[in-house]
C-alpha cells in the first residue's frame, strides 16, 4: 500500500490535525461507504429523486457483489436510522435466529465444545434480504427493479476484483479445491486464482437476483405487492428450498477438521422476518447516543461512554498515552460486561439499566488506574451473568490449532488479525438525504470463505452461529430462534435533541473500539469527520473473540505505526502489551452528518476502498 504520509495535508479547520482528503460537505445528500462503486450506486439513487432509504438498499445489494469477501446474501445487517416522517431513531433488527435444529444436545453429540467457524453447522437465518425488502417497502419510495439493477448489473457484467479479494481467494483456494468445489467453481475460474483488477463476474448470482425481480413482477399490483412477492420468493420459494437442500444433503469440513451436514432449513426461513425495535440511548455531554441492544455488541460503546463521562478529555492529545490509556481500559471494562452479561433479551434479561447507571460506573471506573489491567475483570450484579473460561492463544497454538491453519480454513474474523491474516468480513455505510432521512447500516456474514457456494444461488451461508457458546446458562448460549450476539455496530447519534450523526466500522470485536474512537476526537479534540477518521488508531485485543476459535490476548494493545513513539514507550511502561502495526491499518470507518442544511461525509482511506460523496 502507498505511504499515505507523504501526501496528507493540513486542514484549515484543527491545525493539529492532518487528512488524507476533505470532509465531503453539501446540502443535498451525501453518501459513503467501504467501496467506491457502492458510494457511486448510493448517490446516483439520490440523484434520481430516491430517499436515504431506496439509496440504503441499492448500496446494500451493491456491496453484496462488489465486496463478496466481506459480506453476502447469506449474512446479517443492523441498522439504525431516522425517519423525518417518524422524527425518532428506530433500530432494524437484521440478525438472524440460530434454526430449530440448533440445540447444544446436537452440537455436543457431534463432539464440538465451540461453534465451528465455517461451514454449515454456523449458519443462523439469513437476515439481510428480508430486512432490506422491509426498509424499501416501510421506509423506501422506489421499485425492487430500481434499486436491485446496480447490483445484477455489475454481477452479470463484471466489476475489478479488490486486491483484498483477490488475497482471501488464495488463501482458501486449497480450501476450495479440495473441500469446496462449489465454491471453487465460482471463485478459481480455470482453477486459477483471479488476478487483482479481474472484472470479475457471478453470473448465477445475477440470475438468483433477476429470477426474484421477475417472479416479483408476474403477478401485477403496486410496489408494495412486489416486493411482498418477492419476500415470498426468497424465505418460502426457491431461495429457501435450494438452501433446505443444500444443508440436508452436504457434508462440509469446518473448522473442527471434520464434515458436518446443516441444521438450517426452509421452515426456518418461512418463519422468521426482521422486526423495529426503539435503540438503546446514553446522553454524553450534548449528545444522545444511540445503538443496538445487548443482542449485539452494541451497548459496549454506550457502556464505555458512561465510564468515560467521569474523566476529563478536553484538550488531551488524542494520539497522547493519557487519552489513549484511559479509553483502553475503560474499553476493557465495558467488553468484560459484554462477555458476562450480554445476550438475546428474548431469551434472558440483561441488566442493561444498571450496566448503563451512574452508581454502577462510578464503582466501575475506580479500577482504572495509571496501569494497565491484565486481567478480565466483568462487573457483579446478583442474579446475572456467567463465567467466562479463557482459550488463550499460545494454548491453541500449542493444540496444533495455529492461525496459518485457522486461515486456510476461512475463519476468524479477520479485519482486525495480525500480520498474514485474512482480511474483512464486513461492509458498512451511511447515508443522509435532503429531507433529513438518515441511516448507518453493517451488513455482514456470508462471505465468500465462511461456506461453500450453494450452486443454484451462487451465494453461500453466514457464520454467525459461532457466537454462540456451547454452555447451558450463559446468556449468549445456543438455543433454537435466539439471537446470536453479533459484533455488527450501527450507530447514530443526536445532537441537542437533533438528529446529527450517523457512523460505524467493520472489524468484529473492534467495531466499538473504533466507533468510540472517532466519537471522543470528535467531541473531544474538535475534529471533523474526515481527521476524526484518518487520525492514528489502535485496538485491544485483551478480551475474548467473538469468533472462533474465541482467543483472548490479555494486555495487548494493537496500534497504527503512526502513534508517536514517545506515546508507545509509555503505554509499555504503564503495563500493555503494545503491538505496532502498520501505519494506516486499524478500521475502515464512515461517517455522515446533517447540521441544520448542511450535509458532510468521510470515508477511511485505509484500504483504498471506501469514499464519500454528495452535494
């Protein structure tokens, strides 16, 4: 990747602060996301008198062709939004519920302790397309045809395969050769990897989309009547029949080295549908934060906000030890709870009010000392939570379970693994229109190493199921039509009672890290979005992964090799356990606002992928 350093300049706006490119700023819409095609596809839905809401599933549907290495029809999104015609912040609930087959009992007889990180017996529900046929008939304005042609166009014709694409390919090409043919046959044309730049085509994915455009339209009606047919086409027709088929008939190797047939079927789908819920909220400063409930990771950043709110930031360096010391460790501390507490509210109650109340983070933040914590340390509240057991990494090393053999395998999640890893397994965007219509959205799962094509759709399932635990008790265990706790991170936030800021990262456990991040250079240093964005990062990887094989790093602390190592030196002598990375490597976050008229936007140069746009 080109050294980015040599081309940033000063901007007018924060002297201190240094950019990459402007703020994106207009008073028409404005549109970014974690591809420059699906940025492009946004903004010409506005353009053509769409809202932020037919923009939000046409980019969505876009991502799923251009990015297949990070998300596909077979995963899950949240997402957030505003509504002018509403005038409140509503949550969609995207994410999938683990099938009626999905017991403990049936894991367990298969001899499996974890969920595998690939393969069929992952799969939950998946959740994206019912949800976005929802936000385009609630919320939306514009036809199925309209806002699904981008993304047939550019599956049927071709668009240049990402060098990160192009990499996770061969990573799992040996994967796909020997275990995968399915898989093999729409990614290793001639059994060859694609080169970087290859207009790339999934002519079977262009014709699943199609055939449920035409079915749509067969039978007449308004737009409503289209897409509820279409609906039918994919949770009761014949998306979900080849799906029931597939996971009934194959043996897939996983992760635990062994086959393994699926537990999904069409009955699954037939039953489940997206639902709105309120968000949960917390007030810092000026601002009213809102994001998922604890069926997602969600309220880790709400969580860190209410310890953060006793410490004073104003004017710390936001690449200085102190700022970033104090966030780490409140990070810790909110992660921790997650791991305790944090589970599909459906099935057991989370004690969100107190994990969010001031007498409980007062008591919290007094463990956040000049030393960094080594150690897990979850609140107590009586009558919650669960113990968590570590797997630390140098025991699965030991256990021949390294990560050259966890790579080759397609799992983890690798947007935020070291050095050799894979890359991504999520997108992300935000949108804000004229009108003042706004959404933050993450889709993810069903990418393209998390299971075999299914060769009558030309996509493959998720593997969202692996965030599940396999102990009976623990509020996130497997249990058929739960929940599992995603790590997908929406989020927006008002400003003075107003709808103001719409943001999010891919990146697993350290989409909250980041999104926290860019809020507190926000607030805090008085950045705008593009040097809130672009300025150095870090992620901690001290917790236990959401995602198999469910290591933990106790102390360590992952940072941009842009943070000056005056700062690096010192946050090793207070205790962490500091990892220097690349210098532009951490998140690939968005970001958009509306202020009164005015419309700005920002995009992660990290990647050289995402871009903003807008007038």
């Amino acid at each position: 990747m080109p050294d980015l350093s040599k081309r940033l300049f000063m901007t007018n706006i924060n002297p201190n602060a240094f950019t990459t490119r402007p703020e994106i700023e207009g008073t028409f819409g404005v549109v970014t996301t974690t591809h420059w095609i699906a940025t492009a596809v946004g903004m010409g839905i506005l353009e053509r008198g769409g809202n932020a809401f037919d923009a939000a599933v046409a980019t969505a549907f876009t991502l799923q062709v251009v990015e297949p290495h990070l998300n596909g029809p077979g995963g899950d999104v949240p997402a957030i939004l505003y509504d002018v015609r509403h005038g409140k912040p509503e949550v969609i609930c995207g994410q999938g519920v683990a099938p009626a087959g999905a017991t403990i009992a049936h894991y367990r007889r298969e001899g499996l302790d974890l969920v595998p990180g690939t393969g069929l017996l992952a799969a939950v529900v998946p959740g994206t397309f019912e949800t976005w046929m929802l936000l385009l008939r609630d919320y939306g304005t514009m036809s199925l045809a309209e806002v699904l042609a981008p993304a047939i166009g550019y599956a049927q014709n071709g668009y240049p395969l990402l060098e990160r694409a192009n990499a996770t390919i061969a990573t799992v090409a040996a994967l796909f050769r020997e275990h995968w043919p399915t898989s093999a046959a729409v990614y290793l044309p001639n059994n060859e990897v694609p080169p970087t730049g290859l207009l790339f085509t999934n002519k079977t994915f262009a014709a699943t989309y199609s055939r449920i455009v035409k079915e749509a339209e067969s039978g007449g009606g308004d737009r409503v009547a289209l897409i509820e047919r279409a609906r039918k086409a994919w949770s009761q027709g014949f998306v979900a029949e080849a799906i029931d088929r597939f996971c009934r008939t194959q043996e897939i190797m996983d992760t635990s080295g062994k086959r393994h047939r699926g537990v999904l079927t069409a009955e699954d789908m037939a039953r489940w549908t997206p639902h709105i819920e309120a968000p949960l909220t917390y007030d810092y400063k000026n601002y009213t934060v809102c994001k998922t409930g604890p069926w997602g990771q969600g309220p880790v950043t709400l969580q860190q906000l209410a310890l953060l709110k006793g410490f004073d930031l104003d004017g710390l360096d936001p690449v200085g030890p102190d700022f970033i010391h104090v966030i780490v460790e409140c990070s810790k501390l909110a992660y921790a709870d997650r791991e305790v507490f944090y589970g599909d509210p459906d099935f057991v109650e989370v004690p969100m009010a107190t994990l969010l109340s001031e007498a409980y983070n007062s008591e919290r933040r007094k463990l956040v000392t000049g030393e960094a914590s080594l150690e897990q340390r979850p609140g107590s509240i009586a009558g919650f939570g669960a113990v968590v057991k570590l797997r630390r990494e140098a025991g699965l090393a030991a256990a021949g379970a390294g990560e050259p053999t966890v790579g080759a395998l397609g799992a983890g999640e690798p947007t935020v693994g070291r050095m050799g890893a894979m890359r991504g397994d999520t997108v992300h965007f935000d949108i804000v229109d004229k009108a003042g219509n706004m959404i933050s959205a993450t889709p993810s799962g069903g990418w393209l190493h998390s299971s075999p094509v299914i060769p009558e759709l030309g996509f493959c399932l998720g593997t969202r199921a692996q965030m599940f635990w396999l102990e009976e008790g623990h509020p996130a265990a497997l249990a058929p039509g739960k929940r599992p706790r995603t790590t997908l991170s929406p989020t927006l936030a008002l400003r003075d009672g107003e709808p103001y800021l719409a943001w999010g990262s891919p990146g697993g456990d350290g989409q909250d890290q980041w999104i926290t991040q860019l809020f507190m250079r926000h607030v805090h240093a008085g950045m705008n979005l593009q040097e809130s964005i672009d300025a150095p990062a870090w992620h901690s990887e001290h917790f236990p992964s959401s995602f198999w094989p469910r290591t933990a790093r106790p102390g360590v602390l992952v940072v941009e090799g842009r943070v000056p190592k005056k700062t690096v030196d010192e946050l090793k002598r207070r205790g962490h356990k500091v990892e220097v990375g690349p210098d532009w490597s951490e998140g690939r976050l968005t970001a958009a606002s509306r202020d009164g008229r005015r419309r700005r936007a920002a995009a992660n140069a990290r990647g050289m992928q995402g871009y903003a746009a807008g007038r």
